[in-house]
C-alpha cells in the first residue's frame, strides 16, 4: 500500500528533528522506502544558519549586474533552432553558393553570432554600450545590425516577398535565414548573403568614418558585384579547361634590362 500523502502546505521541517537530523521514522511513515533512502543522503545542514537567497547563473551564487545581463541577452536572442535537418542542409547549401568565400564566412560566423556587435565586444571586456551604435536605441543583436534596424527599411522593403510568414524575424539570425532558406532559390540566396555582407561593411565604415557607403547603394552595388564574380568565375574555367595553351612560361630579360613583376590591389568600395 502507498504511505499517507503530505499535505499541500507541508514543509520540509516536518521531516527534520529538533537536533537537525532527518526524522527517519516519520520519513518512512510518509514516503516509499525508496524515496526514504535517497533522502537520508541528503544532509541537512545546521539549523543555526539562516536561509540565502542564492543566484542559479553563478558558480559562486552571487548575482551581478554582468551575469544579470547575458541572461537577458540570450532570452532576447531566444533560442536555437531545433530542426536538425534543416540545419545541416543549410550548411551544405551555403558552403555550394556561388559567391566569394569570404562572404560565405561571414554568413557562417553571423549565423552563429560571432560577428563583433556592441554586445560580443563588450563580452570580450571591450567598453562599448549594448545599443546599437547606429540607432543608438535598439539591442545589438545579429538579426538587428543586419537586418532590422530603421536604416535598413528600403532594403527590406525590396526584399518583401521573402518576408512574408517569416517567422525567424522575431528570432535570432540563424532562425532568420533558415527561413528564408526553405523559400529562396540559390540565385536570390546568393544575391542575399552578400547583401548583409555589404550592409555590415557598410555600418563599419560609418562607425568608423570612413569614406562613404550609402546603405540606398546596396543592392545595386550587390548585383553588380555579383555578375562580376560570377562572370570571372566563368571565364576563369574556361581559361583552366582550354588547355595550357594560354598560359606563358617566365623568360628572364636580355642582358641591361630588367624585368619588374608587381602586385595591386583595387578597392571597389572607393570606386
């Protein structure tokens, strides 16, 4: 038969003996005898000491304002999607876009929120506010910088078919792009992840005031990038798969001349 069952309003001093011990007699009147030993293993503690009001978070039990902040931080991030499958077809589609690698890392350490915004800098002691440094009101998140600040309003207004029944937008960044990964063909996807390449580019140089980038020159510049990598791309495999025929071999100089190889190096974002 089943021992008697504690009341609602029990406590657990019921259960102890004025010594502080555990009262084995009235444990084993009340509860199985399972439950019974493994409560005997528990101490009790002194019954001179007052209770504390402990912090879960810390090892040490203390709250503070540092340890009260990332817990915040994660539960506004929300959390991690779940769809396993989904995840390690992303990654497979990412890694076959065709666009610069260094792109494709960036969405990589994006997607897993290593990118350096206001809150990963001040986690690494970096003294920097949480608030976005372009609106200077919203949380710094991923999803934020790169997607849903104000600043962004005409980029996302062009991109409005992909938003509709988006749920990740209330997300965190990867959530965000897994869904636009079930709903966008590899052509738009590409055209997208270098997109919030170019946003980021484009807020680091106006954090750190550097020659202009207009945030209503993105998506232009993106597709015009975008055919001209995709572009060499294709000429590039031609070259590989004409043969050897077009390449030189090195010949030195005659003699009292010389030869000068250098190297350059253009940057599109200065024109």
């Amino acid at each position: 038969m089943s021992p008697p069952v504690l009341g609602i309003e029990a406590k657990v001093s019921i259960l102890i003996t004025s010594s502080g011990n555990w009262d084995v007699k009235c444990l084993k009147h009340h509860l199985c005898n399972e439950y019974v030993d493994s409560i005997l293993k528990i101490p009790t503690g002194s019954n001179r000491t007052a209770d504390t009001m402990l912090w879960h978070y810390e090892g040490n039990g203390r709250y503070t304002v540092k340890s009260g902040y990332w817990l915040g931080y994660k539960l506004m991030e929300g959390p991690r999607t779940s769809n396993v499958n989904s995840s390690s077809q992303w990654w497979i589609f990412l890694w076959n876009l065709n666009v610069p690698l260094k792109v494709k890392i960036f969405i990589w350490k994006a997607c897993f929120d290593w990118i350096p915004t206001a809150p990963n800098l001040a986690r690494r002691r970096v003294p920097v506010r949480d608030r976005c440094p372009m609106c200077k009101k919203e949380f710094d998140s991923t999803l934020h910088a790169l997607w849903k600040r104000k600043q962004l309003k005409d980029i996302r207004t062009d991109w409005r078919r992909m938003l509709v029944n988006n749920r990740g937008i209330n997300g965190n960044f990867l959530d965000f792009i897994l869904d636009l990964y079930q709903c966008l063909n590899m052509k738009d996807m590409a055209l997208f992840c270098v997109s919030v390449w170019r946003i980021w580019y484009c807020r680091n140089v106006k954090i750190h005031g550097q020659h202009s980038c207009e945030i209503s020159e993105v998506g232009t510049w993106c597709k015009n990038y975008l055919i001209e990598y995709q572009t060499s791309n294709e000429n590039g495999n031609r070259i590989s798969s004409g043969g050897n025929q077009l390449f030189e071999t090195w010949i030195p100089p005659n003699q009292d001349h010389y030869k000068i190889n250098c190297c350059s190096v253009f940057d599109g974002g200065k024109g």
